[in-house]
C-alpha cells in the first residue's frame, strides 16, 4: 500500500508489505527503519511513462534517467518481450492492449504532453485516452491502488481542456508540472518520483 494523499511522506508511512504503521519504542531506530522502508519502496513502485511516440527518443531518455536513479520505470514497448503481439492481432488493438497493460501495473503514472512541430498535429491524443483510462479504471473502483500520477507540459504545448479539467480534478494525487528542455522533464519527474517514494 501506498502512502495515501493526506499522509505525511515520512510521519504517517503506511509500511507497503503489509505490516501497517511501523511503531518503535526508539526514535530513531523508528527514523532509521521507515527511511529504509523509503529506499525499499524505491525499488518496488513501478512507474509507466506515456507519450507521443513522435517524441520516442524523449520518452527513451527519460526511462533511462529513471531506470539509472534507482527506479523501476518502463515503457509500452518494454512489455513486447512479456507480452507478444497475437498471430493476426491489429497492431492498433496491440499497441491499445500494452499501454493499458502498463498503466495497470503502475504504481506511478508520466503522461507527457509534448508541443507539435510544424505539420504535426494531435501528437499527443493518445495521452488524453490513456489518461481517461486511468481516471475510468480509478472512479469504478477496478483498482487496488491509487497510483500517483504526473502530467508533464511542454512549454508552448495547448491541452484541451476537457484533459486540463481531467487533471485539475484528480488533485493532489495528480499533479503537473510545466517543462521547456530535456533537463527539465528528466529533473521534474525524478523530483516527482523522488518525491513518491522518498528516495
């Protein structure tokens, strides 16, 4: 389990394996085993990264930020190896099956919503869907969890505003974060992550 949206991250850790609140006689030991608890659950919450794959090279660079940090993060395409395309499958229905595959299995959810280039247009529709998904999946309750999720914005990138709505509604526990580089969006969602886990 997850720390919940109105828990402190390091005072009211509910510990992830099941054991409920760590509660120890001694201070600091009690410090010592949660901030451990912290380093552990960095391991463990798997993080799903989403966007446009006209921004693959991104979407690659920020995976292997995280991965390098410590954290266990994946793309849609990781899961090919796990999970194959069917004999006659439509690679549509495929690539639709694997992103909800990934947003399922996250703990931790990076929608980045990219800025379109001259001739480039609804880049980042698949976003607006997949964010839906999550949403949808959350508010009819199919999910054990409540992943932490963060909305990356390019600098000079214009979401609709149903999606701008979507996002505003889920607040605290999805947030958003504006991003003008590649040292941006790398530094905005390990500081996020960072900020998830604790470490």
């Amino acid at each position: 389990m997850y720390p919940s949206a109105h828990q402190s991250y390091i005072f009211d850790w509910w510990d992830y394996r099941g054991q409920g609140k760590i509660r120890c006689m001694d201070i600091s030991r009690e410090y010592g085993d949660r901030l451990a608890a912290y380093r552990d659950n960095k391991h463990v919450v798997p993080i799903g990264i989403f966007g446009s794959f006209h921004r693959y090279d991104l979407l690659e660079a920020l995976r292997d930020h995280l991965v390098a940090s410590g954290y266990p993060a994946s793309l849609s395409t990781d899961l090919a190896s796990r999970i194959p395309q069917a004999d006659g499958e439509d690679p549509d229905v495929y690539n639709f099956r694997i992103s909800r595959e990934l947003i399922d299995g996250s703990g931790i959810c990076i929608f980045t919503i990219f800025s379109e280039g001259p001739g480039e247009t609804n880049i980042n529709q698949s976003i607006s869907q997949e964010a839906q998904y999550l949403y949808d999946t959350q508010e009819l309750g199919r999910r054990g969890d409540d992943p932490r999720v963060l909305v990356l914005v390019e600098e000079g990138s214009k979401p609709a505003s149903l999606f701008k709505g979507l996002v505003k509604s889920c607040h605290p526990r999805w947030n958003e974060a504006p991003f003008s580089s590649r040292e941006d969006l790398l530094m905005a969602a390990r500081q996020f992550c960072w900020n998830v886990t604790g470490g």
